[in-house]
C-alpha cells in the first residue's frame, strides 16, 4: 500500500511538472470554435480542490471556478457557442439558478449555449431546471425521466429512539424551530407542516415560471406537462421542453468550427482576454456546519465553518491592504452558538476596516448561517436558496429507558442544584428544565438582538420573522431579511458600487482561507480517498443526512440549525 500510495505522488508530481511546462504557452483558440463544458456532479464553495485531489478523488471543482470559466467564454469573442452538457448534479437551487444566471449572460453576450440534457431516472428537475435556461435544449435519444414536479421528504425518528428507550429534554425558542421534531417528533406538527408547504410552494413557483419563461410556455403549461410526466424524449420534444433529440457525437458535428475541451479552455489566460483587474476582493468561505475552533473539513471531507478558521480570514482581508472589498460567500445550515457569535464579532470587527463586506449565500445560509451574515454591510441570496431559522434549541438525551432495557444500573453523585443537566441517565428536574428553558430564551434573543442591530430593524420586527421559521430568498427578501436577490455575480456587482467602480470593471477574487501546504492537501487527499471505499446503501443518503445534523447540532449546548430534512427535488 505504501509503495503504492508514492506511485501516485510521483505520478502527480510529474504530471504538476507537465502541467507547468506547458502552462505558460496555452492553448489555441480558433475563431468560430465550439466550446465544450460539463455541468455536472457537486461544485464546492470552497477554494478549487487540490490537483491531488482531482487526481486520487471526485473532488469537484469550486462553483466559482465554474462560474468564472463561464465569465471567461463570455467574453471571448472566438467563441461561438458553448454546449453545455448537463448531466447528473449535486447542487441545491440556489446554485441552480446562479448557473442559469450565467447561461443567460452567455446568450446576451452571443455566445449562443446550447444545452444537451444526458440523464436518466424518474426526476430531472434540476437538470432540465439549468438546461432550460439555454436559448436551446438538446437531449440524448435514450434520456428519460423529464420533469417530474417538486417532492420534499421529511423523516421523524421518535417512534425509532422510543424502541430503544431514549427520550430527550427538549427546549427550544421560536414557535418554528422545528429541528428537534424530525430527532423527536413522530409526525409533522403545524408548524412544521406550515413551513414545509411554504417552501415548497415558493421554489415550486420560482421553478415553473422559470421554465415557462424560458421555453416560451405559459406556467400552466408547464403544470399540465409536469403532469403527465415522467415521459420519454419524443414527449418532452412534443410538449416543447426540448429542440432536438440527438447523440451528442452528432450535436458536436451539427456545427462548423472547431470542438475546445473545458480541460483545455481551463488553461487560457484571462489577461489573454482584456482581463485587467482594477480591484481585488477576498472571497471568504463560510461553508458547512458552524464549529468552534479550527479546521478546513470533516472527518468525512466535508467542509466546516470553523470559527477560529473563518475570523482569522476575516481578519486577514481585512487587514491586507491589496484587498478592497470582502465578499463572505456562506453555504451553511448553521451549529454551535458560540462559533457564530465568534464568527459574528470578526464580521463587526473586518468592518472597521470600511471595506464593503458583503454576504453571497449560496444554496442554505439558515439559523447560524444566518447568525454570522446579521452584521455584514447587505446580504445577497438566490430567489430559491433557504434562509433565516432565526431561532434556538437544546436538545438532551436521556438513556434512562435504554439503561433498564439493557439491565445497567447507574449510580449518580452530584454538587450543586442543577449539576444533573450533565448527566443522561435520568431526566431534567422540573426546576433546572425551567432554568435550560431560560438560557435558550436567552440566546434567543441575543440572536434577534444582533440581527436587529445588523438589519436596522426593531426587535418586534425581527421576533415577528423569526420564531425559528425558515424562508426561501425570495421570502426573506420581502421581510427584510436580505438586501437583494442575487448570486455571487450580484454579490461582487454590489462591493463595485459601494466602492465607486464601474459594474463592468473587472475584479479580482482572492479566496480566503488561503489553500493548505501541499502535506495538508495530502493527507486531506488521502483521507478522502479511504472515506470514499465505504460502500453506498439503500439508506445512505438518510445516514448521511443523520450525520451531519448531528454534526451541526451538538447535544452538549444549544444549537443553531434549521430542520435536517428540508431537501426539495
């Protein structure tokens, strides 16, 4: 195995030596030639992946790699179409209408996109959801699957933990924070059930009259087809969701220039273009599950918000004097209190520096997501992402059940009236639930406290939109929660008026926190590669989704995140 493992370092090595031998030069770009670029798999919001990476793992690239190879063609007028060949993705909606934004960009820059749609299965929403943005859809003879309609599938595992004999103290701020009923719950409360169907409802809109407008169709068009789906291409051809069936070999050779690789495209020099920066921005990462200290990842690969992490790349644009905006890019379902109210004090303090500091969220920016964008000079999300959450919840195991299930018998020695909150063996005392009760109530309102102060609104106005409740973009739009709807495009849009710059002057991105040492990468790389050996289950994706729940909300302090399941496709 070890000599194994040097194989592939070697191997990388040389091909980094290739790499730089043959980067200076680029490649060539004919006039009228036909750029290739895969839309597919999951696009990190986070720094690109390492080479090591990409070469051991499936590491995507970062989605503001994709975006700026989309920016890059924009601009390049030896570019005559680019054909985006969208497979199978791993994105939310947020993501998902950033990328539409920049296929219309395409098309209004005539760069005419084409999109070919290659995916099989009994839903496509998304696919076909990015694909229809292009001024035209192809799809491969044998797709299938088309547009469904919009489901959201929520699991409650109370009935599960009482077989076992687990209970929980439970408290919680906010009539909405609904998280501790998909651990605790059996079925849906109101509230919950208020809350799921509003979401739904929202991006089932933002998808329909997206596509209508689109495809030339009215939205009740589109209803009617999703009604009779799935069905098979000659259907989708018939209903006006696509233009053309054909093998992509056969696409390709429809047009007369010449085909450019998006591997190959990758390596033509922006300066080659007219890309003169008259600015830098940070592009600070607040991504994954907010965690106190340090830390890029995840046992598992995933990215964290570490607090220690994402302050000291705060800190450091802040105090960089190249830099002059700081755009904090979020995609985060929230965590520890404490590392947001850390990560919130490093926002107040980068803005000392008056440089704009503007928050992009991404697909998910709710409860402590939302908790350290509160300060950030304007917030800026996509119509579909999922916001607010702005509540707390504590949540306690007790074992006792369990314990006598298993015959184990458990003595306890306490100091103090209320030291039993740390132990699982029994439940809370009625007076020190009343005193966990308070504490929640009290983080509560310090989290409105500071959206209030952020947001300039009064604690009645922010307590009225809050109570835990979670929002699309578009809803949190309409109650102030955010500045403006938008993406990253728009995010770096807002810093160049702040600082007095042409919308069309061109920026730089500098991503924060700056990329490990290449051991970092390594042994991330490599864990990475062993994480990845664990066979896939029927109930993967529910374990999955278990686990980094449970990774956002520690049962030792109260949390901030929103309900785990809120997963529309």
């Amino acid at each position: 195995m070890r000599k194994f493992r040097m194989l592939i370092i070697v191997a990388a090595v040389g091909l980094v030596v290739a790499w730089l031998l043959m980067g200076g030069r680029g490649p060539s770009i004919e006039d009228g030639s036909i750029l290739v670029l895969p839309i597919e798999g999951r696009y990190v919001e986070s720094q690109d992946p390492s080479l090591l990476a990409r070469l051991l793992t499936d590491a995507g690239m970062s989605f503001a790699a994709l975006l700026s190879e989309m920016k890059k063609a924009e601009r390049d007028d030896r570019i005559s179409t680019v054909v985006l060949r969208v497979r199978n993705l791993d994105i939310g909606w947020g993501q998902a209408q950033e990328l539409r934004g920049a296929i219309r960009r395409l098309e209004e820059a005539g760069r005419h996109p084409v999109a070919y749609l290659e995916v099989a299965g009994f839903g496509a929403n998304l696919e076909y959801y990015v694909a229809s943005a292009a001024g035209k859809v192809e799809i491969a003879p044998a797709g299938f699957g088309g547009i469904v309609g919009l489901a959201g599938e929520y699991f409650f595992l109370g009935q599960m933990w009482k077989k076992f004999g687990i209970e929980f103290d439970v408290a919680r701020a906010g009539r909405y924070k609904s998280a501790v009923e998909t651990l605790t719950g059996d079925e849906m409360s109101d509230a919950y059930r208020e809350v799921a169907n509003s979401l739904l409802d929202s991006i089932n809109h933002q998808f329909i009259s997206g596509i209508a407008e689109s495809r030339g169709l009215t939205p009740s068009t589109v209803r009617a087809v999703i009604d009779i789906a799935p069905m098979t291409p000659r259907d989708m051809l018939k209903h006006g969701l696509v233009d053309q069936i054909a093998f992509f070999d056969d696409l390709l050779e429809s047009f007369d220039g010449p085909v450019v690789e998006a591997i190959d495209y990758a390596q033509v020099d922006p300066a080659s273009l007219g890309f003169e920066p008259v600015a830098q921005f940070a592009l600070v990462y607040g991504s994954g599950n907010v965690v106190v200290g340090d830390g890029r990842s995840t046992s598992r690969g995933n990215p964290v918000m570490a607090s220690d992490s994402v302050a000291d790349a705060l800190e450091a644009a802040a105090d960089d004097p190249a830099i002059d905006a700081i755009i904090f890019r979020i995609d985060s379902p929230g965590g520890s209190v404490l590392a947001a109210d850390i990560i919130w004090r490093a926002v107040e303090v980068a803005k000392q520096s008056k440089k704009p500091l503007i928050a992009s969220f991404s697909n998910v920016a709710a409860s402590g997501g939302y908790y350290v964008a509160a300060g950030a000079d304007a917030i800026l999300a996509p119509p579909a992402s999922v916001t607010g959450s702005i509540g707390v919840f504590a949540l306690r195991p007790v074992l006792k059940g369990l314990l006598d299930k298993l015959d184990i018998n458990v003595e306890t020695m306490t100091r103090g009236a209320h030291a039993g909150i740390q132990i699982s063996s029994e439940p809370l005392s009625p007076e020190t639930a009343a005193i966990l009760d308070r504490e929640v109530e009290a983080i509560y309102r310090l989290f409105i406290e500071r959206v209030a102060a952020g947001r300039k609104l009064d604690l009645q106005q922010v307590d009225g939109v809050a109570q835990g409740r979670v929002w699309t973009g578009e809803q949190a739009f309409e109650r102030g929660l955010i500045d403006e709807l938008g993406g990253l495009s728009q995010a770096v849009a807002r810093a160049k008026r702040a600082l007095g710059l042409d919308v069309d002057a061109d920026v730089a991105l500098v991503p924060y926190p700056e990329a490990g040492s290449l051991a970092d990468q390594l042994t991330d790389t490599l864990r990475r590669v062993s994480l990845e050996a664990i066979p896939a289950s029927s109930l993967k994706g529910l374990a999955e989704r278990m686990q980094t729940w449970f990774e956002a909300a520690p049962v030792e302090a109260p949390a901030l995140v929103p309900p785990f399941a809120f997963d529309i496709r």
